[in-house]
C-alpha cells in the first residue's frame, strides 16, 4: 500500500484529497487504480502525469514496478529546452 | 522497458575521448544543409501577414484583391485550417497561435499567409489583403496584467487552482504551490531576514537560424516537410493532427539546426505552410525573418518574483518563500509551475513555499528556452541568498554549502533526492583558484547555484552492420549539440570498434519509430542508452553467426574487446573473429546483421551546476565587462568532454547575455521596439572572456555509462552570479535583470541621492 501525493492541480479531481493510499505493484497499476477510483483524473493521466518513484521522475514508463515503501509523488510531466 | 538501464562501473576506450564530429566539415565548408536549404520542384515562396496591434477583435478578412495578384497561387486564413482539437486547450492555442482565429493576440501574430510564385508576388498580395479589426486594450507588463482594471484577454479564463474557483475572469490563468514544513514557524526561528522583489524582462532564445520549411501536401492525402525542428516526429504528430492528416503518411525530415534551445519544440508556421501547398497543390517554401522570429516565435516569460528567506546566526536557514508570477503570452501554460518547483531545488529546508501564478498578457507565445524558467527562479533565490550571506556575515559559499541539498532531502518541490551534485559543485566552487583570486579596480565578484530536472523519454535507434564492417547508426533526436559524435563514441564503446568506422545519421520519419524531441537534456543521456541496447542486440546477432561459423553451441561463444571469442579450453585454440570478420560472411550466416531498440529511457537524474563570475563596471557609463567566468557542473559521465564543455560555455554564455543586454522592449502601443540583432544585443566573442570548465562525474544510476544530461542546467546559474557580481561591483543590490548600463547608472545616482 503506497501512499501517493497529487500536485494541487489534481486535489479537485480526487475529493480534495492531498494524498490518496493505493495498492498496486507497478507505476501501470498505480494509475489505473487512481482513474478507476476517481474518473475525473482520466484526463490528467492521458498526457500530462508524471510519477516521482523514491525521487526518479518517470514520464513514459508506467511498467516500473513500486518497490516496497517507496515514496510517490504525482507531478505534471515537464516542458524542457 | 527489458533494457537494464542500471549503471555499471567499467573502464572506457573510446567514451570520454575528444575526436572531431561527424558533422563538422560539412558545417565548415557550407555543405550542410539547413532548413532553407532544401528546394522542390515548382516550389512556391510564402509569406506571412501579422497583425501590428496587441489585441484587437478580426471583425473580417477580404482576401480576394490579394488572390487576383499575378502569380499568387494561394491565400489562407484561419477558415483554411478548421479547428480539429477536439476541446484538448493547449493544441488549440497551437493553433490559435499560427493563425489567428476570432482575435489577434499580440503585435505580430499571423492573420492571413500568402503563397506565389516569387517574392514580389506574395510581399504585393500581402498588402491587399484587408483585415477589418477592432482595437482591444492590451496589457504587456506581467504585474500590470495582474490588477483588477487589466483588460481581460481571455474571457473563459478563470483561476485554476484556487478553492473556490473565481467567478470572474482573470489574467492570472493557474496557481501552484510547492513545498512543506510551516514557514512562519521558520522564519519566527530566523535571526535574520531578508525579502526582496524582482523582475526579469523577456528574452528570446536567439538561436541564429530562423525557422524554415519546404511543405509539400498531394491530392492522395500524404505529404512531406522538410524543417528546422528539434522533434520532427512531434512536428509530424501535432501537424498531422491540426491539418487532419494520418501521422503515417507525413513524412518530416529534419534539417541540421542553427540552434535551437527550446524554441524549435514547438510549431510556429509549419501548419501554414502545409495549409498553404494543400490549397496551391505546390510545394511551398515558408521562411520567417528575424523580425518574424522576434516578434511571433520563441521568446520565454518575463517575471516578477518576491522571495523571503530567514536564517539563524549560525548560517542554518529556517524558511523560504516566493511568489512567483510568470507570463505566457496570451495562452495559459505551466512556466510559474515550473520556476515554483525549481526555486529552491538546490536546498535542503524544514520550512518551504513556493507560489507560481501564470500570467497572460499581450505578448508572443512563452516558449521553452533552456531550463525553461528555472534561470528567473534561480536570480531571485540566489541573489537572496547572496544577500542573507552577507547579513549574517558568512562567506556566501560556505552559507551554500551549510543549506546544500544532499542525497536523502526532500527537494522544495516534493520528492526525496537520491545521489545529487549540488554539495561536490560547491566544495568545487570553494577550491577552485577562481574563488581566491585578487580582484581588479571596480570589479566584482558573484557566485551562484542552479538546478533542473532533466528528463528521458521515447526513444528509438537502428544499427546496422554493413559487409564491411563499418557500422551506421540512425537515431530519432535531432542532434542539435554534437550527439552524432557522443552517439557514435557509445557505439563504438560497446561494439569495441573503432570511433572512424560509424556513420551517425538522423533518421526521418518515415524510416524509424517514435522519438520524442531534444528536448529536457535528454539528446545524449536518451539516445545513448537506446544504442547501447541497439548494440548488445547486434553483439547477440554476431555470437549467433559465430556459432554457426564455428559450429559450437551459442554459450559458448562470448564478446570481449570487439572480437567473438569460444569459451573454455574445448574450442580455446580459435582465434577471436572480429566485426569485420563476422559482418564478411554475413550474407551466408543469415543475411544482414543489425542491431534494433526501442524504450523509454526515463530515470535521468536531476542535475546541478555553481558559477562564479567576475564583472567589471565603470561606475560613469554603467557599462559592464565579465572580466572572467567559471562553470562547475555535474555531467554524470561526459561521453565527448569537449561538447559537454561547449555546452556549459553555451548556456553560460546566454545567460550572460540575457543577464546583462538582451530584453523584449514594448512601446505604449504594445509593439515591439527591437525586433532584430542590432537593437535586441546578444553577446558576441569579443564580448566575452574563455569561459573556463570544470566537469564532475558523479554517475547517474539509472545509465549503464552514468550519463546526465547537460545542456540545460548551465543557463540557469549565470543570471544570478551576474547580478550577484554586479551588485557586488557597486555596491547596490540589482534586482532587474537584465542589469544593463542604463540600469546600473540608475542604481548608482539613486544610491547617490
């Protein structure tokens, strides 16, 4: 059981929460768990989440699996130059 | 992603070397070819008409005395490219921003686009074209644009991000927040506070190239673009999608790059020219001048930042704060989310808060540049910090190094850090001759840190052994900083062959899967780790068709050194076969031997950098001189030195510039005053000294060789170490950049009076 920190943006889409707790074995799951649990996070997750993993950042691969008390953080995927 | 991306320790022969690029004679010799270089058959010239009012309503467009013109073949306007965005914002204000729809946003945004068949042509059809428009107030300054009597830009616009959402409209279009602890606990612990305002004007990313394309559409559905991009399967992604082509079926080829920064992430006229060869059914050839590039593409936010931090006597700071307020042009965007993550990122505090509100105004679409908002976060935290320093009277360096950011903090922005190079640039910084020497008459001395994200991402490379065994590899990400060279070092380091016997190319769109830009420092860091994988699945190739050659079982043939060699003593008396040798019999061991991979290199570490400059003022004119300049940074592992050196000496470079010169000048009327080179002055050789270079390595763990990526971080310090040196030069704290002579004069007659 993982507990996940949403950016700001997305508390309105999660019932206000700041931290939503979620069981799941890979960053795939993770989502899935959070957009079957809260639908209005569906679109936010499409394109624009990263995923913060005990502090690497993934952008694309949602295969990663969640090693045991890891720390997690959603954020919004990031522009570069 | 099966690739194991884990880093492991190894010695190096060709990574680390400094041998010359790929690319180079071509660039030298005027071979190369940029985006204006390519011509088609029939090809007609473009041009684009730009509104020069800030804001105003397009009451209508009378296109058809333009389209009477002798030799025009073609006019569009927004009705030629329908909305196709199906509600997604950010690719309607793409679209808004290449051609404007219901109203002109900013002095210079296009309106109707020409095709003919010269240039005559289409300058004469471009002056009959008639706009009807209706003039709207316009706000350019950021905090102008934030009071209660700005004119609205956008009317659906409502705060996001504030609970409850406001029921009137507003210029500010998001709020984010950052941080943790309780910063008025910290700062009631602060023995000493400092909190100051600033601003940073607009720049633009400068990059010497204008944007170029040939587009070319055919009546069958498919067509082709040649451009100047750092991504041109993002290109081909958000053109298909605005034009209603299938991806497929547009080709993009890319074209060497005259720079690019950030500034070439994104389409500006691309989907104009498109529209404009559909409509002619010719080739169309669409230029944008450096005016056009000043006033329509690019440029990134101007800010207005408040920081406060407070500290205890013994250098411990307690809290920091900011406010961060950024513009994006007339479209919502996230550059204040991102200058409110990376504030304070080098940091390791018990009381934190950021703030980012993204202002729209009356100016060019933001886009990224380089670390994109990061270097005005930097100016405004690191000048404070300079400031705190001396309150305290601690040495500013050794007051970074008491609050650095270590491996284990939790970052300003969220996250715990795992190994990070902030603390080694400072202890760097501290040794480095530069910080002791003596300084001259009227000359100052700053320093400071800056930080950014990097990141990976979709990444796709093909190697392919030739009979000769010389070997090419074609990537996907647009070498726009020497990657060519950095690629085919990797690949001769896995292989163990020789760095003269690889071909880097870059791919179209057409002959290799999805990559994502250059964009984010992830060139080399991303593309490397996909020829490395592209390579061991080569070597596997080859220890098949040595098997076969040999007639042993597959274990036991084995890859040391660039030669298959047989396992244990039973075949031990065979001589090592090497890619030459294998790729020979190719032809009779299974045909062609190629090495293939595609993932998602994510994991690139965050990066850090310290620079300390020296600046020279002359207290008459308010002029400046950086008399010497310093770079310390971490690369990971530097692939090719010489480029990673460049790369520090590039963002340092424009960051000097943008600290010191360079700035978007608006008139009363909301029009840009100095939409070219002579009046908008970037830093040219002799302004600057050798920017000298010292490269960390402390490797990455998620890259087999330990690579970071590099070209970004570099720009972010510069900014904050200028106006540090500076206000260390006279004496008075400067807290707008670009601190210019007419600046500087100022603050000295006002420290006067």
């Amino acid at each position: 059981m993982f507990d996940v920190t949403l950016w700001a943006g997305l508390r309105p889409l999660a019932d206000n929460q700041k931290v939503v707790r979620v069981q799941a074995r890979t960053i795939w799951e993770l989502l899935r768990k959070l957009e079957e649990r809260y639908p209005g996070l569906a679109g936010p997750i499409k394109g624009e989440v990263a995923v913060s993993v005990n502090g690497v950042i993934y952008r694309n691969d949602w295969s990663q699996k969640l090693p045991e008390g890891a720390e997690i953080m959603l954020m919004r995927r990031l522009a570069g130059g | 992603m099966s690739f194991d991306a884990a880093y492991q320790s190894k010695p190096f022969n060709s990574v680390g070397t400094r041998p010359l690029r790929p690319d180079g004679v071509d660039k030298v010799t005027g071979r190369a070819r940029y985006g204006a270089d390519f011509n088609m058959p029939g090809q007609l010239v473009a041009r684009v008409l730009r509104s020069a009012h800030a804001h105003a309503k397009i009451k209508s467009i009378d296109t058809s005395r333009a389209e009477a013109v002798k030799g025009v073949k073609a006019v569009v306007t927004a009705t030629d490219l329908p909305d196709l965005t199906d509600g997604d914002p950010a690719l309607f204000a793409v679209l808004d921003n290449c051609i404007a729809r219901e109203k002109v946003m900013y002095d210079g945004h296009a309106v109707a686009a020409v095709a003919a068949i010269d240039e005559n042509a289409a300058k004469a059809a471009l002056q009959l074209i008639e706009v009807d428009y209706e003039i709207l107030p316009h706000v350019i300054d950021v905090d102008a644009a934030t009071l209660p009597d700005a004119p609205v830009l956008n009317e659906a616009i409502f705060t996001q991000g504030v609970e409850p959402t406001p029921t009137t409209p507003s210029n500010v279009a998001n709020r984010s927040e950052f941080g943790h602890g309780d910063v008025k606990v910290g700062f009631a612990q602060a023995d000493f506070v400092v909190e100051r305002s600033y601003k940073t004007e607009q720049t633009h990313q400068g990059y010497i190239e204008p944007h170029a394309c040939v587009a070319s559409c055919n009546p069958d559905g498919t067509a082709e673009l040649w451009v100047c991009t750092q991504g041109h399967f993002v290109y081909r992604q958000i053109c298909a999608d605005l034009l209603g082509l299938e991806a497929s079926k547009l080709r993009v080829t890319p074209s060497e790059i005259g720079g690019g920064f950030g500034g070439k992430t994104h389409v500006w006229a691309e989907p104009v020219a498109l529209a404009l060869s559909r409509k002619a059914n010719r080739p169309v050839k669409l230029i944008m001048s450096r005016e056009e590039v000043f006033r329509a593409s690019g440029p990134t936010s101007a800010t207005s930042i408040d920081v406060k931090i407070g500290a205890k006597q013994d250098g411990t700071i307690t809290a920091a704060e900011a406010t961060l307020r950024y513009t994006s042009g007339p479209y919502a965007d996230m550059w204040a989310e991102l200058g409110a993550m990376t504030s304070f990122a080098c940091y390791d505090l018990m009381n934190v808060k950021t703030v980012g509100l993204e202002v729209v105004v009356n100016r060019p679409k933001v886009a990224a540049y380089r670390a994109p908002s990061a270097p005005m976060a930097a100016f405004a935290v690191e000048s404070t910090i300079d400031e705190l320093a001396q309150k305290i009277g601690m040495d500013s360096v050794d007051f970074r190094i008491k609050n650095a950011a270590s491996e284990g903090t939790q970052s300003s922005y969220g996250p715990v850090y795992g190994p990070i190079g902030i603390g080694p640039t400072l202890e760097a910084a501290k040794a480095h001759p530069h910080m002791s020497a003596a300084l001259g008459e009227n000359q100052g001395r700053g320093m400071a840190c800056g930080f950014w994200f990097n990141f990976g991402g979709q990444t796709c490379t093909d190697l392919n052994i030739s009979a000769d065994g010389t070997v090419t590899i074609a990537v996907g990400t647009v070498d726009v900083g020497g990657s060519r060279a950095s690629l085919s070092l990797i690949a001769a380091e896995e292989l163990g062959i020789s760095y003269d016997c690889i071909k880097a190319v870059i791919a179209d769109t057409s002959m290799l899967g999805y990559n994502d830009m250059t964009d984010g420092s992830r060139g080399t860091f991303s593309t490397s780790m996909a020829t490395i994988s592209a390579a061991r699945n080569a070597i596997e190739v080859m220890r098949q068709r040595v098997a076969l050659m040999w007639e042993i079982p597959l274990e036991d043939v084995y890859w040391e050194d660039g030669h298959a060699h047989a396992a244990g003593t039973k075949h031990g008396n065979r001589a090592p076969l090497s890619v030459k040798d294998i790729a020979a019999e190719a032809a009779n061991t299974g045909g062609p031997i190629a090495g293939h991979s595609e993932l998602v290199a994510d994991g690139a570490g965050v990066s850090f950098a310290t620079h300390i400059c020296d600046i020279e003022v002359d207290p008459e004119t308010g002029s400046s001189r950086v008399a010497r300049y310093t770079v310390i940074q971490d690369a990971g592992k530097a692939v090719h030195p010489s480029y990673v050196e460049g790369q520090y000496q590039g963002g340092a470079a424009q960051g000097i510039g943008w600290a010191l010169n360079e700035e978007y000048i608006y008139g009363e009327d909301g029009r840009l005053q100095n939409p070219g080179f002579l009046d908008y002055r970037i830093p040219v050789c002799s302004d600057l000294p050798m920017i000298d270079t010292q490269i960390l390595e402390i490797p990455n763990p998620n890259h087999p060789y330990g690579v970071r990526g590099v070209g970004e971080t570099s720009i972010v310090p510069p900014l904050a170490a200028i106006a540090n040196a500076v206000s260390n030069a006279v004496g008075v704290r400067m807290a707008h950049i670009p601190v210019s002579p007419p600046r500087i004069l100022a603050a000295l007659n006002d420290a006067k009076d």
